[in-house]
C-alpha cells in the first residue's frame, strides 16, 4: 500500500465511522449469519467476541445465536502488562468500563480461560488482506496475547492436518452460481482443521483457537505490511464473503 498504516487505518476509521445505524446493523446480522452457517463454528463450544465501539462489526447478532445454541462465550479484559485475558460471559455478568471506556466482565476473581482452551477467537480489526495481515488499532493487545500461535508445533496450528474447513459453495449455493460465481469466482476451502493428537505417542495436542476478524467490505485491502509482531489470522468474514487463509 502507497498509504502508511497510520494513514491507512485513519482512512478506513474514516469509512467506518461515516455508515449509518442501519448499514452497520445490516452487515453485522450478515456476518453472523455466515459463521454461524460454518462447520467450525458448530464444531465450536468456547467463543470469544468482543463488545463493538467506534463502528466495529457488532457482534450482538452473533451473541444471540451462540447463547440459543448452548456455547460458552468470553470477553477480552486488558491486564496492566497489556495482555488479554478470557472471562466468562453471559447476559447477567456484571460489567463495568476498563480504561478506554470498553466495558468488560467485573469479576476479578473469576478464573479466566487459557487463551489455548477457545475455539474460536472474534477479532475486530481496522484493515485486512488476503495473507490474514490485520490491521488492528495499534495497541498491539491481540498480537501479544497470542504470539505464542506463531512458536506452536505445526500439529497444533493444524497446518497438515486433515479436513476442510468452511466449504462456502455448499454452505451458499445461492451465492456460488450463476452471474454471482462467475463475478466473483469460486470460494475458497482451506485444509486447516485441527488434530487431536501429536505423533509421538497419544499425547492429546493443545488445540489453538481459530483467530477470525469480522469485517465491512471495504476492509479488504490489496496488501498489509506484516511486522515481526503480527499474528495472522485464520479467516475473515464479511458481509459479503468468507475468506479462509493458510498459514
């Protein structure tokens, strides 16, 4: 991109900000609507969203439906070191507002989830791009709570193992044929399901969460500088599609 990151997630805060109630409302029942459609997200039983601000994707929708399903869901609370950790949520957990006015569960003594037991992690993000580059609001909160994705064994990202995830043309026929296929091509399937067991000997294998950044349309830019720092992500969706990275 000829753009900074500074600029670039300046200009799309920009965009994002300037959509109406309804336009926001609309997208995010139409992101919810297609992960809760994906084989992962049935398969998944312990979901972190996050509480929307300044125009995110509202993951309201999605809550709904994963409460009705019986799935466990968990909120991101800030640490003084700048690390996430995982409380459990349900509509009568108590919250109040953390230092940036996001509010988070108020139970300080309630035991938080080991980011390595979620099965699927809801990120907000600025920007994206078709490598799973993210570009987040700079703080940096998700890339070092989950740095230790990029040290894992290859067996627990699930890189080789086998399986397909999120076959979109079947989960959308509708959207997969005719004029809409031959406009925007064929969905991406990406072999990246997890294992249960390592190699040697039947050690269960830490299972890693599925990082996914929920996202307008015009979030999907050509291409994002990748810092040292960064964590891919696995996918992608918006309202429109369902984009899968390999790792």
């Amino acid at each position: 991109m000829s753009l900074s990151r500074q600029a670039l997630r300046r200009a799309l805060r920009q965009r994002r900000s300037a959509l109406t109630p309804t336009e926001r409302a609309r997208a995010a029942e139409r992101i919810a609507r297609r992960l809760m459609l994906s084989p992962h997200y049935r398969r998944s039983r312990r979901i972190a969203v996050y509480l929307a601000v300044g125009g995110e994707i509202d993951c309201a929708p999605l809550i709904r439906h994963a409460l009705r399903a019986g799935k466990r869901l968990y909120l991101p609370h800030v640490l003084p070191n700048g690390l996430l950790r995982f409380l459990r949520w349900t509509p009568s957990t108590p919250m109040r507002n953390n230092r940036f006015g996001i509010p988070e569960p108020a139970t300080p003594g309630a035991p938080p989830l080991a980011p390595q037991r979620l099965d699927l992690v809801c990120l907000p993000l600025v920007g994206f791009d078709s490598r799973g580059n993210r570009l987040g609001m700079g703080g940096g909160y998700y890339d070092r709570s989950f740095a230790w994705i990029k040290r894992a064994p290859k067996r627990m990202q699930g890189l080789d193992a086998p399986g397909q995830w999120w076959p979109v043309a079947a989960l959308f026929p509708e959207e997969n044929s005719g004029s809409r296929r031959r406009k925007m091509g064929t969905w991406p399937t990406v072999s990246v399901d997890a294992v249960d067991f390592v190699q040697t000997g039947q050690t269960p294998a830490p299972r890693r969460p599925r990082l996914i950044g929920l996202a307008y349309d015009f979030q999907h830019v050509p291409r994002l500088h990748r810092a040292h720092w960064d964590v891919a992500l696995d996918g992608a969706v918006t309202p429109t599609r369902i984009y899968a990275f390999k790792r």
